[in-house]
C-alpha cells in the first residue's frame, strides 16, 4: 500500500481516474452551484 503513494505515476493515474469519473456530473454541479447562488449568473 505504502509504495503506490510514494509513485507519483500512480497517484497522478489515480487523480486522473476521479477526474474522469467526476466529467459527466460537471454540468449538474455547476448548476447545483448557480442554484445554491455559490457561482454568480453571467
């Protein structure tokens, strides 16, 4: 366990990975926030 946090290839991987997985809720997060009036209207 303790040699895949001291990789950066594979912590990159892994933030890679989440970040894919977190693409198709950016859409609806956005909208939750202009909603919650976190993020202005333009």
């Amino acid at each position: 366990m303790q040699s895949e946090f001291k990789d950066p290839f594979n912590a990159l991987y892994l933030l890679v990975f989440v970040l894919l997985l977190l693409l198709p809720t950016l859409p609806a997060t956005l909208s939750w926030l202009k909603v919650a009036g976190i993020i202005p209207y333009y």
